[in-house]
C-alpha cells in the first residue's frame, strides 16, 4: 500500500500547484492527476454538477489504487468533500485543500482580520467563513469573489498588462482593506502568487494553499505509516478533454514533457 499512487484531481490546471508542491516535498511518491477540463471551471458550475464530477473522477482514482485522494480544487472541496468521505471514506482518505488552510490560519492570525479571493462558488458557499468562525479565535473574515481570474490564467494571460490591471483591480476593492493575511482560495492562484506579493509590497502576508496542502498530505502519509520508501511507478496524467494550456503547463511544473492521457468520464 505504501507504493500506491496519491490521487489528485482539480477541473483544470490549478491543481497542478498541489501536485507541484506535493513532488518536490515527498520526490518518492507517485501520482495520478486527474484534469476535469471538459468541465472547468467548476467554480462557475452547480452545486450538483461539481459534486457528480467529483465522485465519478473519485470512482477512478480509487480503480487505479489510489492510496489517497486530493480535493486540489476550492470549489471541489466546498461543494464535494463531505459527499466524498460519505461516499468513499471508508475506502480511502479524502483531503480537501480547505481544511489545512484554516488549521494554518487558527494557529498563526487569531483576533485578526484576514481576506479571501476565490471563485464565486466558494466565496459564496461562506465555507471559509464557517470554518474559521467555528474556531472561537476571534478571526474576521473579509471574502471577495473573483471570478475573472481562473479563465485569465487558463487562457495563460499572466505576468502581462491584462492580468496586471485585473488583480490590481481586486486587490484594491474595499472588501480587502485592512486584512492582515490574504487566502489564496483557489489553486489556479498560486500561479499569480508573485503579482498578489508585490501588490502589497510585504505589508500582507499572502497565503498560498498548494503548499500548506502539501504539508498536510505529508504529515497524514507519515502518521499512517503510508510514505514511500523508494521511487515509485512514473506520474500519470488523465484529462477528460484535451487543452494545450494544459499540456504546456504541465511541462512547466514538471519540467519535462508529459504524456496525457484521455478519460472520458461519460460514454
């Protein structure tokens, strides 16, 4: 069982930051990564929808021997993680990428005010609200949706004028002022994670998902005594539709050419 992939699966590219930062804290792993990217964005989609792609692509990935599963979508893990743990927790883990974000945040930022950006569909469900206000710290809470950055960074318009102008626009929004921390709530954003920094020019500390998942995914492998003990079989990559932003994104991340392979979740 220690051999077993980790299953990770997001509706398009975001994801592929857990997996990145899950590589390069446990190089020994291996990983099935499950790109819905006939259906992205699932922030944009309903409730009922994301939930039945998350339990079919979860179907998968417990066929391939998936040690555990990853939730590396916000919209996912609001909309879908309790119905996943009902549904297949007796089988295998389920780790969202919310819950170790608010575990991070109850340890470090107690009695202060600490924003959120994420897609309308986890801003909405207020399950970071939820979460935090649970906590009794005294945290506040201040939540904007920004629903232009995922199909930005899909369409691969970074590090340029266009995506400049749209995140400064945001960040500037009144909703933000005065937060001491900023959540990343969503994992296409960690790929902007530089712009946001200097935004602020250090004055907020900006808080990235990918990585504090990865700690999570880690210390959950450790604890269970399920951490590889050699190099394992190599990385797969399944998408249920074929993009070339995703393709020339995994080669980013990676740092090699990849072989996708195509899924189709419905005949």
């Amino acid at each position: 069982m220690n051999e077993a992939p980790i299953g990770i699966f997001d509706s398009g590219i975001g994801g592929l930051t857990v997996a990145s930062a899950i590589r390069r804290l446990m190089p020994l792993e291996s990983m099935i990564y499950f790109g819905d990217t006939a259906h992205l964005p699932y922030g944009e989609k309903s409730e009922a929808a994301v939930q039945a792609y998350s339990i079919k692509i979860a179907d998968v990935l417990l066929e391939k021997g998936c040690k555990v599963i990853v939730i590396a979508c916000n919209s996912a893990s609001s909309s879908a993680y309790e119905l996943l743990v009902e549904y297949v927790g007796k089988r295998t883990k389920i780790i969202n990428v919310i819950d170790p974000m608010v575990g991070l945040v109850g340890q470090q930022f107690q009695n202060d005010r600490i924003g959120l950006i994420g897609t309308k569909r986890t801003v909405n469900s207020k399950v970071y609200f939820r979460k935090t206000s649970q906590l009794g710290l005294g945290i506040e809470l201040a939540s904007l949706a920004t629903p232009l950055l995922v199909p930005m960074i899909e369409e691969g318009f970074i590090h340029q004028r266009i995506s400049h102008d749209i995140i400064e626009k945001y960040l500037e929004d009144e909703v933000l002022a005065g937060i001491s921390a900023l959540i990343l709530g969503c994992t296409h954003y960690p790929l902007i994670h530089g712009e946001i920094v200097a935004h602020y020019g250090g004055s907020v500390q900006v808080l990235d998902s990918s990585e504090v998942t990865a700690q999570y995914v880690y210390h959950y492998l450790l604890q269970e005594n399920l951490l590889s003990s050699h190099l394992g079989e190599s990385d797969r990559f399944l998408v249920s539709d074929y993009t070339d932003s995703f393709e020339v994104s995994t080669q980013l991340f990676f740092g090699k050419r990849v072989h996708l392979e195509f899924y189709k979740l419905w005949e």
